[in-house]
C-alpha cells in the first residue's frame, strides 16, 4: 500500500519531461531496498537476530528523520496539477 503512494506522490512532484527518468531511479532504489534490507540484517544480526532487527530499526528511524528534515527545510514536493493539466480539466 505504501509503495503505490510513494510513486504516486513521486510522479506528482516530477518536473515535466522527467517522469520516465525519475520512475527509474525510482524502482531502481525501490529493488535494492528490498535486497539490501534482509542483507544488511543479516551482517548486523551476526551476533543475534535481535541485535540485527534493533540496528535495522535505529537505522530507519534515523533516514526517516534525515528526510523529513531535509523535506521540511527545502522546497516540498509539488502536488497540484501541472498548468496546462488544469486547462484541460
């Protein structure tokens, strides 16, 4: 559920002429997280699948905080419909 939204809101955002781009890297990033996850469980869970899940979660929970921040402090996506977009409607 959360990944069709992401996209969503990623296309909306996407300067006009860009979009294919964009979604690529966009599912590229989407792919290794879905490997790199229960890789990087793995080597932090060497000692205990506790500690591997624990440090997973910290890890998270610090992205999340580093992109809100930079999402709160710079320019935030833009979710209205692109000008010529409006005309149509």
């Amino acid at each position: 559920m959360v990944t069709p939204l992401g996209f969503a809101r990623l296309a909306a955002a996407v300067p006009e002429g860009r979009l294919g781009e964009t979604m690529g890297a966009g599912e590229v990033g989407r792919e290794l997280g879905d490997a790199g996850g229960p890789a990087a469980v793995g080597a932090y869970g060497l000692g205990s699948l506790a500690a591997g899940f624990t440090t997973r979660a910290i890890v998270l929970l610090l992205r999340t905080g580093l992109a809100l921040h930079k999402t709160t402090k710079g320019s935030s996506p833009r979710l209205a419909p692109r000008p010529q977009e409006a005309s149509l409607s």
